[in-house]
C-alpha cells in the first residue's frame, strides 16, 4: 500500500485545519438549521412583512457568504497557478513517515540529493502558502464586512417587531 508523497505530507502537516474543520461543519449546519426554524416560527406566528424581510436577509446572507467563498476560491486557484512544484517522483524523502522505509532514507549516498529536493519541495509549498493567505487576507475583511451588516440589519429589524 504505497501512498502518494505529497497527499502523505499535506496529511501530517495540514491536521490540525482538517481537524477543526470537520469539528465546525455540524456546528454550522444546527446554527443554520435553528436559525432558519426559528425564522419560519416567527412569520407563522405575526406574519408581519418584516419578519418575511428577515428570512431574505438571511438566504440573502447565506447565498452572498458562499459567493463570496467561491471568489475566493477561484482568486485562490488564479493566484497559485504560477507556482511550480516539482516533480513527485523525486520526492522519496517522504517515505522517511513509514517505519518501513527508514533505511533508505538514512542512507549517506541519498542525503544531498533529499535535501536538495526538499529544500525546492519547501520552497514551492511555502510560497503556495504564503499566496494563498494573502489572498484569504484580502477577502477576510469582505465577508466580515457582509457578516456583521447582517447582523446589524437583523438586530435592528427585529428590535422594531418588539
């Protein structure tokens, strides 16, 4: 069972995200879900044109959100293809992960040509990295911004219905 190297560093190195990712989705899904059937029990009970102006608001907000992601997405895919990662068929230092592989790796004739080979493999991820948070910056105060309007907006709205 061999393992593509790079899907096995971005495994170990990129953890940690994955981990809080995955922890955030049903978090996100009940907030969305309660917020919604709250949302319809309030237009059922007063059905006042406000509160149908709300439940907008907030498909508006969701649908605005994920626009906004999938910009950055495609920002992200168009700021990144210029890098160039070498080839993966040089990259056998990462087999120094399986125990099984540990003799090959420590052997003395390989050790320049690995490190050479990281040092570009490191280069080019580093400045994916680098790329790709830049441009997370960029849309970060964007979404922040479309957030708390909505916010403002919904709190303002329902402190008119009370």
């Amino acid at each position: 069972n061999q393992k593509e190297p790079h899907h096995l560093i971005t495994k170990v190195w990129y953890l940690p995200d994955d981990v809080k990712n995955a922890l955030e989705v049903p978090q996100i899904i009940f907030n969305r879900v309660v917020s919604i059937i709250i949302q319809i029990g309030l237009v059922r009970q007063h059905s006042s044109k406000m509160l149908y102006a709300m439940v907008a608001l907030h498909w508006g907000q969701i649908f605005a959100g994920r626009g906004i992601s999938y910009l950055q997405r495609l920002m992200i895919r168009w700021v990144t293809r210029g890098v160039v990662t070498p080839s993966q068929d040089k990259f056998t230092w990462v087999h120094s992960l399986n125990p099984e592989y540990i003799q090959m790796y420590q052997s003395f004739a390989r050790g320049p040509s690995e490190a050479k080979d990281l040092k570009k493999f490191l280069h080019s991820h580093t400045r994916k990295d680098q790329l790709v948070k830049a441009t997370s910056s960029v849309f970060g105060p964007l979404s922040s911004v479309l957030r708390q309007a909505s916010s403002i907006v919904e709190f303002s709205s329902m402190g008119k219905l009370v």
